[in-house]
C-alpha cells in the first residue's frame, strides 16, 4: 500500500514583511458562455435578452441566458414561462451542446496561441499560470488583452480575465468586472476587493459551508479574512480549512487527490453491440477514457477490475455478473492497462451476449510516489517510451477533440459508449467531470 503525499501548504509571501505574492495565475470566464454563443452565430439575436433552453416548451427552465436577459431577472434556472411574463419578447434558443464543445475547443486553441492553458475548468472557464516576466501586473494584463483578441476573431463573443496569486483568488477576480473585464488582483487588494461581495459568492462556499460559517460566527467576508486559521480549521473539518486560509491571502494550497480511490467507466450495451467482438472494444475504449482521466488526475494504477453482465444463464435461466480483479505495479501507460484489461478478459466465462460492460482503475497512486518505476522502465524496456506515446496521445485529443487517437482496440468500440455531457459536469467532451478537488477551485 503506497501511501499518499502529506498536503503541502506554501504562503510563500509574508503580508506583515510588505511582500506582495506574485501574480501565478490568470483566468478565463467567458460571458455568459452558451448565450453569446448563440448571439455570436445568429445576428438577429445579439442585442437582445435571450434564453437558452433544453426543449421548445414553457415548462422548461432557461439552461443559460444572455446579458440582456440577466438584467430583467432572467437567470439560469427561470423557468420559459415566467421569462415569458417578464419580458414577452424574449428570444429562445434551443440548447446545443455539440456546438458548446466544438467553439469551447476553438477558444482553448485561440488562447493557447497566447498563452498555454493550464487546466480546463469547465466548458467556459480555463487556467492559465504565468511565469517570469508574465507575472508582472502590465504584462499580465498586455496577455489578458491578447487573449481577448485571440478570442474576438473566432467568434463575437467576450470574456472576464482574473489575474491573482492563486487560482482561487484569479476566478474570483474574473467576477469582479462582468462582462468583458480585466482584473489585477493583488493579495494587498484583499478583502476589500471582495468586501461587497456575499460569502455565498466565492468559490466553494455553497449553502452547507455558509452554515458552517455562519455557525462560527462568521457573517461577512471581512470576517472570514478576520478568522484565525484554526477557526477555519474547524469549520471545513480539517486541513481544507487551511488551504482556504492560504489561498484567500494569496498562497498556495497543494491539493492531493488522496479522496479518490477508482477510476472506471461501464456501459450498457445496446443489441446490435453485444457480441464480445464488439463489447470487448468498447471496453477498450472506456479504459482509454479512464486511463486518461486517471492521468489528467496524475495518478498511476495499480488494480483493474472487469465487470461483465451477461444474459440468462441456459442452465440457471438467470442474467448474471461476472468480474475479476488484478493487481499489479503502478502504471500509467494506455498500452499496459491494454495488456491487464486481455488478461482479464480471456478469464470471462464462455460466449454468452454480454448486456453490459465495465473497466475500473483502482488502487491509485500518485505519479510522483512511483517515479522510480519510470526509470526503471526507462533501463530495461527502451522501447517502451515510458508512458510517452499515451501521453501525446492525450494532448492530441485535448487538442482536436477525444477520439482523435486512440489505440487500436477501441476502433470498433468509437460509435459505443457515447460521451455524456451534462451542463452541471466539467463538459470537456473528452474529460468527464471528476474532480479530484471536489469542484472547489
Ligand atoms: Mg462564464
């Protein structure tokens, strides 16, 4: 059993010293994302309060809506017919996700062409870190102004930057001025800068952590800057409590993704998909996408688990599941977990329709707790690559969408196992949404 790392907790700045933090990280919100899309694509929508919705009837909910909505009321969640009330022109836009992705992925080129991106946080935000001479205050702001170009020519559409010591505090700056804003927040800013703003408004403080809160007395931002670290401490139950108290004052807060312990897909198999040809390459494929959550998550594993449900037994005349579980050394290479995933495979019972299939990665392991396998790997199997060739493969498919490669097992296995994307997930159409912070950044 490896162990996790310890958290590692840096205010690498001393306020009391007069040292501000650098700035580190720069943040994209787009504006009101799904509407200005809509906007942008269609001319006699722009200028005017739009909603965004999941089908064409007034018993639904508005998923999105534009500026212009906003400032009648209209938010996500209104639902159409009282939108309809408050503004009986509003326009509707029928909700698509498809298009969503493919302009989310041509604004992450658009802003990599200045910068690189860091992390996609969901479908309209990104994180970006800045380095040397970037993270001065006028440079800083000179990319935030190249981003927002870069993104103008791909389509008309705006977006908030934040720029700040951490992610927390660049995300929350991306608020500060909505729409189209540009915001240097230093850590000597604080709290003011966010003294209008509720608790309930900054990121991961939700409805039962605002209870917390308000449990220990705390009622304002100001108060939260004002609570001693072991307060804090005790309201978020544990070391959580003080990577808020870094990052509020600018530091940095390592978070180890030490909750999670699997990573898996399964798929119920559609009828003309159930013969094992076909269910053993959307197996394939489900493993590729785990394996590559699991390394966008830099873990390493080192168990995988196969779950088969197969039709009626003849002599039972019972449906019944089969899995098989394997232990070996931690790895992160697509092709090894090819290799472990044959394995099992061939140890399922006979030819039986298969109804449903699942691959679980578990036991994982930080990458930097078994870096000395690399080298290991790197000796005695040259040709290996050590976890190269996945690697490039996932940065081919952030880049041009999921799919683009894969291994060869999966070819069959593309059409099955649909991505899902749902709004309230990371909709990043090949990283569904596991976050192994909790969605807290
Ligand atoms: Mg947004």
């Amino acid at each position: 059993m490896v162990r996790q790392p310890q958290s590692i907790i840096t205010i690498d700045h001393r306020p009391e010293a007069g040292l501000p933090a650098a700035l580190r990280s720069l943040f994209i919100d787009f504006d009101a994302w799904f509407a200005s899309v809509e906007q942008a694509l269609d001319p006699r929508l722009r200028g005017k309060p739009v909603g965004v919705v999941p089908v064409m009837t007034d018993k639904t909910c508005c998923i999105a809506t534009s500026y212009e909505a906003k400032r009648l009321g209209i938010k996500t969640g209104t639902a159409v017919w009282e939108a309809k009330k408050i503004c009986p022109d509003i326009q509707l836009a029928l909700s698509d996700t498809g298009r969503y992705v493919h302009y989310h992925q041509q604004m992450i080129k658009a802003i990599e062409s200045c910068i690189p991106v860091d992390k996609v946080v969901s479908i309209d935000e990104m994180a970006c870190t800045l380095t040397g001479d970037w993270q001065r205050p006028d440079k800083a702001a000179e990319i935030a102004r190249q981003i927002k170009q870069a993104v103008s020519k791909v389509l008309a559409v705006t977006c908030s930057i934040g720029i700040a010591p951490n992610q927390f505090l660049a995300k929350m700056a991306s608020k500060l001025d909505k729409p189209d804003g540009i915001r240097v927040l230093q850590a000597t800013d604080l709290p003011g800068a966010f003294e209008h703003l509720e608790l309930e408004d900054l990121t991961g403080v939700g409805r039962g952590m605002h209870r917390r809160l308000q449990r220990a007395g705390i009622n304002t931002i100001r108060q939260l800057y004002a609570a001693r670290r072991e307060v804090l401490r005790s309201v978020w139950g544990g070391i959580e409590g003080e990577r808020v108290y870094a990052e509020l004052r600018g530091g940095l807060a390592y978070r180890p993704p030490s909750e999670r312990r699997s990573v898996g897909h399964s798929h119920v198999l559609p009828p003309e998909s159930r013969s094992p040809e076909k269910a053993l390459a959307i197996l394939h494929k489900m493993l590729q996408k785990a394996a590559f959550r699991m390394r966008e998550m830099n873990y390493h594993a080192a168990g995988m688990s196969l779950s088969l449900w197969l039709d009626k037994n003849s002599h039972t005349g019972k449906r019944h599941s089969w899995g098989e579980h394997a232990q070996f050394a931690p790895v992160n290479d697509t092709r090894d977990l090819i290799h472990v995933l044959k394995a099992l495979w061939a140890r399922r019972p006979g030819q039986k329709k298969i109804l449903a299939v699942g691959v679980q990665l578990s036991d994982l392991v930080s990458d930097s707790d078994v870096s000395g396998d690399l080298f290991y790997r790197r000796d005695h199997h040259p040709d290996l690559a050590e976890g190269n060739l996945s690697l490039v493969a996932d940065k081919i498919n952030k880049r041009f969408g999921a799919q683009t490669a894969y291994f060869g097992g999966a070819k069959e296995g593309l059409q099955g196992a649909p991505m899902r994307i749902a709004f309230t997930q990371i909709p990043d159409p090949e990283l569904e949404s596991d976050r192994p912070d909790g969605g807290r950044q």
